[in-house]
C-alpha cells in the first residue's frame, strides 16, 4: 500500500471512479449538478471502452470515469488490465 505524505502531490491527485450501465444512475447522483450535466452532455453511459474526463472550474481534469464490462468488479476497468508499454523514444540524430 502506498501512503502519499506530500501534501502537493494529493491535492493534484485525480479520482478514477470505474461504473458500469447498470451502476451509472447512483454513480451520477453522487454527483454535483454540473459535473451530472457534463456526463450526460458528453454521452457517457459507463459502458465497456468509453469514458469521461470531467473539467473542474478551470478546465483541469477534476475526475475520470472508466466504463467497465464487468458488473461484478466494475473496479476492473473493461474486464481486463492495461499493459505498460515498453517502448521508448528514438533518440534525435
């Protein structure tokens, strides 16, 4: 487990908070009522490979949600896990 003691680093911390069709409706109404309209307005449904990044009043990211295809772990985003790359740039001649 990690524990951030950098007050900076928390404050800029963004929350991923992974839904799915089913839980979409209570993950919205836990919602403010503008961050509610900028999920509806951009057709987010919380489905498998879709998401939304939600602005705060700045136009920073203030949170992102993740549509996930598994009902019974929405927490594991699209039913599978990301792969890191290993790629890395080509150096400049």
């Amino acid at each position: 487990m990690t524990v951030i003691t950098d007050k900076k680093a928390f404050e800029k911390a963004i929350p991923i908070l992974a839904t799915d069709t089913a839980r979409l409706p209570r993950l919205l109404e836990s919602l403010t009522p503008v961050e509610r309209r900028w999920a509806q307005t951009a057709g987010f449904d919380g489905s498998a490979n879709t998401f939304a990044l939600i602005p705060d009043a700045k136009g920073n990211t203030a949170r992102a949600f993740p549509g996930s295809s598994n009902r019974s772990r929405p927490s594991s985003v699209a039913g599978r896990r990301p792969r890191a790359s290993t790629a890395r740039p080509t150096p400049s001649p």
